[in-house]
C-alpha cells in the first residue's frame, strides 16, 4: 500500500468514527422502516421480520461495515405495534465496534375513516468498543519483524441508554412523520474522565403512492412512489429524494441524498450519493440491493460506491389479512 493509501485510510477512519458518532445511514431504509421511525413498529399486515447489510465504501481497507436485524408485531386487540431492532457496526479495521438493541412502542389511533395516527417511543442499550490489537502504530511500520508497539490502550468499552420518539400520520395514499432519536443525547466517549455527546438527530419524512392500472393482467398493475428524507443531526443535515416504479414483483428505484444548494464545511455543493435500486417480491417475502454511487469530494474512484442488501418476510392470519388494505401504510417498499 502506497503513502498516499496510508493517508486516505487515516481520515477515513476518523470519517469513520465521526460517522458512527452520528448514525449510520442507509439507503433502503423503507425496505426496514422501523429503523427510520418507531411509529412504523407493528405497521405491517401482522408480523415483520428484515435484515438490511451495508458496505461502505467497499474498495477502502477497513471500510465501514453495519447490520440491522429488526422484528416488529401488529396487536389488533390492543391497536397497537411493538418492534425489536439489533445493530453492529464496524468502522476503520473493524477496531472500532457498536453494538445495539432497541425496544419499540407504537400506538395506533384512528383519525377518521382511511386516516391514522402513530404515535410511539423506543428505548435502547449500546455497547461501544475499541480492539487495541487491530490497530497499528507508527512504531510497527519503521521497526521491520516487530509487529508489537510500545503503545498501551488507555480506554475501554463504553456502555450507554438511548431513547428516542417520533410519530407518523398515514392515509391509503400518503403518509408523512418525524422521529427523534438520541433525546437524552447519551455520552458514548471511550476514554474516562471525558465527555462526547451524541447529538440529537431529527428526522422529517413522508411520500405519497399512486396506483396506474395496467392493461395487461391485473398482477402486472403499476404503482409510483414519491419519497423523501429530511435528516439534521448537531451541525450536518442531509435530504435524500427518492422514486419508486413498482411492477409486481419488481420494483426498480433511485435515490439522490444531498443539498445541492447548500455548501458544505470545504465550501463546495453539499452533494453526497446517487443510488440505483432493484427489488424482487415474492408473495410474503421481498429482497432488495442498492448500489451508492458516490458524488461527493471523495469520488467514486477512491471508495468504490457503497452495497446494500436487505431481506424481509412479513405474515399474518388470515383474520388480520382481511384489514390489510384498510391500515397498511402506503411507504415504499425498499
């Protein structure tokens, strides 16, 4: 690996952990929703279950890596959702490790006919670490069969409480909520006797759903979605735009995530991705990718894109079956 490597794998680590500092983005967030909001806990026909992989950045050593296993549980006789979301993340070597599980509460109000409210809360515990041996020092790169280092760790694993809220408002065609996440903006710094905040992040999101009927057989019928994201978290927001075709059982989509309008901290256009989507649907279960093209000062030659997978299986008995077309939130599918 030449010097210049060395050097764009420094900052990307510490990219890395200001991001994990942040949150980890995804791209198909709808495809697993309750990470986007805990209103959408329970907001399937009657049981969900997802897992959504990404690569970031895949061709950088010691990329960024992260996983998401989420359940969540429709309770008709209670109206209301509960939801279950594990995470693990890996930044720089894979020294540096966040682990999470959140609980989530959804309650479901109906508004008027066709028209619902989703009010909810969500409470976690995260695990924070960093493995001193998958690090490597300055002292180990000049001293040539010597892979020890005269430096010793000086920090440990942090543990912390997160909670967060948000609520959603949907209809047959549309819907549009806001989640906040981190309230008690928790401390999750490695080294003792020090302090580092995790911002509050805020996020605004909605869309709407139209369906076009099709002259070929009914299964083939079209439906087009509009979605966007509004992100802020301390000092950085973000928007990601998002369009949908649905044709059963494909769903092609794309996505542009930046604010072409507003400059960034090196004063350039604050333009981050663009994403190519395809899904497939296969009656209760649906898989998904999505490739980021990078668009910012980074380029896509120095991180070649960013991969994501996702998998869902959702069912339900055949008394809730009946209701699905009267509550199911009209959101994208991936």
């Amino acid at each position: 690996m030449n010097m210049k490597k060395y050097i764009l794998l420094f900052f990307l680590f510490i990219e890395g952990m200001n991001l994990i500092a942040q949150d980890q983005q995804y791209t198909q967030f709808y495809s697993v929703p309750t990470l986007l909001n805990p209103a959408f806990a329970g907001a399937s026909a009657q049981s969900r279950v997802a897992a959504l992989y990404r690569n970031q950045w895949s061709i950088i050593p010691g990329g960024f890596k992260s996983q998401r296993f989420t359940y969540d549980q429709y309770l008709p006789n209670l109206n209301s959702g509960i939801g279950l979301v594990m995470g693990n993340e890996h930044a720089g070597t894979g020294a540096l490790k966040t682990s999470s599980v959140q609980l989530q509460y959804a309650y479901e109000v109906k508004v008027k006919r066709g028209v619902f409210f989703r009010p909810a809360l969500q409470f976690g515990y995260v695990t924070r670490s960093l493995d001193f041996n998958k690090l490597t020092f300055y002292d180990q790169l000049i001293r040539e069969g010597d892979n020890s280092s005269f430096e010793s760790p000086t920090f440990g694993p942090t543990h912390y409480f997160d909670a967060s809220a948000g609520f959603l408002v949907y209809s047959g065609k549309a819907w549009g909520g806001i989640s906040i996440y981190h309230m008690n903006t928790p401390n999750e710094v490695l080294y003792s006797g020090t302090a580092a905040s995790i911002p509050a992040r805020f996020s605004v999101h909605g869309g709407v759903r139209r369906h076009v009927k099709s002259s070929f057989k009914s299964y083939f019928g079209k439906d087009f979605v509009l979605a966007f994201n509004y992100q802020s978290q301390g000092k950085y927001d973000q928007l990601d735009l998002g369009f949908y075709t649905e044709l059963n059982p494909v769903v092609l989509g794309i996505w542009y995530r930046g604010l072409p309008l507003k400059q960034n901290d090196y004063q350039l256009p604050n333009r981050d991705m663009l994403a190519l989507l395809i899904g497939f649907q296969w009656g209760a279960y649906k898989l998904g990718y999505s490739y980021d093209i990078t668009t910012s000062k980074l380029s896509l030659g120095n991180t070649g894109g960013s991969h994501e997978l996702s998998f869902t299986y959702q069912w339900a008995n055949k008394r809730n079956m009946r209701k699905v077309k009267r509550r199911i939130v009209p959101c994208a599918k991936f």
